[in-house]
C-alpha cells in the first residue's frame, strides 16, 4: 500500500493558514498493479474513487460524498 502520508499543510510566518493539499493514494496489489487510488482531505476519503481490474484498467468509479459536519 502506498500513500500514507497526511495531507500537507502550510502556515505563513504568522501562523495562518496558507496552503492545505488534497492528497493522492493508491494501493496496489502484491504484484504490483494497481488495486484503488483516490483522495483524501483532512483525513477522510473524497471525491471519485477508481478500483482497478487484476489488469490495472477502470473497472469501478465511486463518488465519496463529504460529510456534513454539525
């Protein structure tokens, strides 16, 4: 599996918030292709997520609906 890095973010000099990046991910399986790869922000997945046949080639695209925060 790769991509388990956090979403990076950057603060100007005084503190603020300057930049956050949405941040790719992709597993693979143990021979190497591609499995799923999508996104996350801020810890959770977003967006299109693409699972892959044993090929790597689309098989399957789901939409990850974000969350309403109360």
């Amino acid at each position: 599996m790769t991509g388990l890095l956090a979403p990076s973010i950057k603060y100007h000099a005084d503190g603020l918030l300057w930049a956050r990046e949405v941040t790719q991910h992709s597993w693979l399986r143990k021979d190497g292709t591609k499995l799923r790869s999508g996104h996350f922000e801020r810890g959770e997945q977003i967006g299109e997520w693409t699972t892959f046949d044993g090929d790597s080639a689309p098989f399957k695209v789901t939409t990850i609906k974000t969350k309403v925060k109360n």
